[in-house]
C-alpha cells in the first residue's frame, strides 16, 4: 500500500460490509481503523465521538488522522457526502448488492437483531429501508468513486480491490449463515412487485454499478487501466465529460461517435471547476461540438481511445 492512501468506506447494511470491514481490521494497524456507526453504536470510535458527534470538528479528524497517518480505513453508516471532502475521491469505497436480497437481508436482520416487530410488507413500505443504497452513494456519479465491489461476486470483488489499491485484504464471508426468519422463495409475487417498485431507483443504481463492475473486471483480466468519469452533457448537436485514471497524469484520448459512426479523438484536458482535487489539478474534461446533421436524432457516444471503455453516461 502506498503512503497517504486513507481509505473511506460507506457500509451500507447487508451488503458484505462487514466481511469487508473485517478483513480491513485484520490487515491495518488498531491504530489506523476508526469506525462510525452513529453516535449510540458502540463499534463507533472514541475519536469519532469526540471529533464529529461532540463538537462537529471534521478537520480536526483529518488533522489527526489523514494528515499524520500514513494510511488509514474508515468505515461506517453513512453517507458518502459526510467524510467526502476530507477524502481523495478515489479512495471512496463500497459494496453494493441486488436490491431484493438486500431489502430481505435487511430486514431480517432487524427481526433478529433489533428486536423489530412489524411484518414484512410494513418494512417493506418504510421509507427508511427504501432505496438505502442509491441514498447512501447516488449523489455522486458511479463512474467517480475508487471503486464500488457486487457483494455477489464478492471473492472477485475483494481480488480487484487489492489489485487496485496494492493491498492483502483476505476473503471473508462474515454473517453468511446467519438465522433468516423469511426467504426468497417465501415471498409472493405481490411483495416482490411491490419490493421492486419501492426500489426502482436503488435497481438502476445496482444495474449500473454491476455493469461497471463487469467492465473493470474485463480490463483487469487484459492488463488495461479502468477509466473513470462520465458524460455531463448530450445533446442532439454536444457531448460533453469528464475522463481520468488512477495514478495517470496524461490527458486521456477520447473517440466521439455519433451511434456507430466515428466522428472525431479529442482529449480530456480541458478545466472542470469542482474537479481540481481529483486528478491533473481538475484539467479532465472533454467536449466535442457537432456541426453536421443529427436527421435520426441518434446518440453521441465517448469511449477511451486506448482501451476501448465506454464512458458511462
């Protein structure tokens, strides 16, 4: 692992996390894990208490911790926007997982764990366990996160993260077997319907973030570099976005098509205010105007010149 690699890990809940967590602990330093679970949780650390819950002083956690340890792992309940500017993003980590099981997961875990009374179908319509993934990292494009593991492909997960971050975590399965009260083929076709619409945005989430998922696995397995960023804006007439790599400071090449049609290459050097953190001082935007006609009204497409990515929209 390299020095100043401070890793922030939104857990969200009966998505592996605690496997993940585990395995963090195993392989950090006591001294480099700080966990934040709320202020009642006791796994939440005493500095955590005393630096965010008791006087809301997050640069006085980062002036303890990021700015004196040489690496560190946080990991908690949380949103991603509440640690998100102390972090590089691309040290911003989680897992996500088919929102069905999760919501399942979930709420046996309540049943079992936290004394929870109501039946499924209340739980289910709780606003609070609705589309708790998607809430937890949708304010944030996917493509702009270091990386986000399928508690699914959970062994691969875990085969990447070390690749990416040169790190030695072990594969653990945590909570695996624990004692279910409903399962999968106990629903009705009506719950499940109703677990689906409930969710609907936590279901494109997961969508999008498995097929990303799938496309940095492709790029390991060929030795290429995962490209991250996304489209900001297309039109009929105007594609533009933002690309970049993890320790890369050259411009990334860009190919612009127009459906199957290639048009031009440009390069993601141009400036994007708000990105100055992230990589090559925020110069990682691209842009491509279309003078021709767009008769069929088809889609601009950018994919990475070398490798063949496409930048997600």
């Amino acid at each position: 692992m390299k020095k100043n690699q401070h890793i922030l890990f939104v857990h969200i809940p009966k998505t592996a996390g605690t496997s993940f967590r585990i395995s963090a602990e195993e392989y950090y330093a006591e001294d480099e894990v700080f966990y934040d679970y709320s202020i009642q949780a006791r796994e939440t650390s005493k500095l955590i208490v005393e630096k965010i819950y008791k006087y809301q002083d997050f640069y006085g956690f980062y002036n303890t911790v990021l700015n004196k340890l040489d690496k560190s792992f946080l990991s908690g309940h949380f949103h991603s926007n509440k640690y998100a500017s102390l972090y590089d993003t691309l040290n911003i980590v989680s897992f996500v997982r088919n929102p069905v099981e999760q919501v399942l997961s979930h709420f046996n875990h309540h049943k079992s764990r936290n004394g929870y009374d109501e039946n499924f179908k209340t739980f289910i319509k709780d606003k609070r366990f609705c589309n708790i993934q998607s809430k937890a990292l949708g304010d944030k494009p996917i493509g702009m996160y270091g990386f986000l593991g399928i508690t699914e492909a959970y062994d691969s997960s875990i085969f990447l993260f070390n690749r990416l971050y040169n790190v030695e975590l072990k594969t653990k399965h945590i909570n695996k077997k624990s004692n279910h009260t409903l399962a999968l083929e106990d629903i009705n076709i009506n719950l499940l319907k109703l677990i689906e619409r409930l969710n609907a945005r936590d279901i494109r989430f997961y969508k999008a973030v498995k097929a990303q998922f799938e496309v940095r696995k492709a790029l390991e397995a060929k030795g290429l570099v995962f490209t991250h960023g996304f489209i900001q804006k297309c039109t009929s007439h105007e594609i533009m976005g933002i690309a970049f790599q993890k320790d890369n400071e050259e411009a990334i090449a860009i190919d612009i098509y127009l459906g199957k049609q290639y048009l031009e290459t440009v390069y993601a050097r141009k400036l994007r205010v708000g990105q100055r953190n992230i990589s090559r001082k925020g110069y990682i935007g691209f842009d491509y105007v279309y003078n021709g006609e767009n008769k069929n009204n088809q889609k601009f497409l950018a994919f990475n010149s070398v490798t063949g990515q496409e930048i997600m929209h």
